[in-house]
C-alpha cells in the first residue's frame, strides 16, 4: 500500500475560502509533510480516472474544503478513498472573526495566518498516524 497520506483539498474557485483551502494543503504537503504526505487534484479525481482511482482507492486520505459543501470529502469517498479527517476551513476562519483574509487570487497576512494554523492541524495528524 501507498504509505504516504493523501491531502486533497476542494477546488474552490472565486472565494477565498477555496484559496485557503488549497494553499493550506500546500503548504503542509510541500514544507510540513513531504515525506509523508501528497495531494492529488480534485478534479483529476472527480474526472474518473483509472490510474487516480487505483492510486486513491482504499488509501488514506484527509480532505480540506472550503464551504459546507464538501466537494473534496465527498469524492473522494465516492472514488473509494479513506477519509480519516475532514478539515473544514470555516472552522479555522471562525476563530479570526472581522480578520481580512485576502481574495480568490490573493491572501492577506491574516489569510497565510489561517493558511498556516490550518496546515499545521493537517500536520499533526499526519505525525500522529504516520
Ligand atoms: S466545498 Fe465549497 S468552495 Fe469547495 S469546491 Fe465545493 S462548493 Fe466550492
């Protein structure tokens, strides 16, 4: 079985909500994790691929979606993933209430706050499991 964990984020596209969600991801697969974790596109997912079905399928997986919705958890159980947590970033944008965090294409300072406090959440799970 693949080891490292999957940390795979909605695609969330003109929110900012999305942006966070995605950079969060990022910056826990690319600086925090890398040895032990990767993402996987969303959409590559959704498309139905057979080579990303098989690489997702019963592995486990964390996602992290923007908005009640759930895009990103969602199918990735229906493509067979295990999804072990389900980061939702409204729960991390609520303790910074009145807080500026940027735009769909820019994050402001208190948007890579909750980018980071995010990332490191999904990071300690990680270590925690791995
Ligand atoms: S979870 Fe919400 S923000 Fe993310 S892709 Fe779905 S609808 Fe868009």
């Amino acid at each position: 079985m693949d080891k490292k964990i999957k940390v795979i984020p909605c695609s969330g596209i003109g929110k900012v909500f999305g942006l966070l969600a995605r950079e969060s991801v990022l910056k826990t697969v690319l600086e925090l994790c890398p040895e032990k974790s990767e993402t996987i596109c969303l959409a590559y997912i959704v498309s139905g691929d057979e080579a990303v079905n098989e690489k997702i399928a019963k592995t486990r997986c964390i996602t992290v979606d923007g908005c009640p919705k759930m895009c990103a958890s969602k199918n990735v159980a229906l493509a067979g993933g295990i999804v072990i947590e389900e980061i939702k970033v409204l729960d991390t944008v609520k303790e910074h209430k009145g807080k500026n965090f940027g735009s769909a294409t820019h994050l402001d300072a208190d948007g890579e706050v909750v980018v980071n406090e995010i990332a490191e959440k999904i990071a300690i799970i990680i270590n925690e499991i791995n």
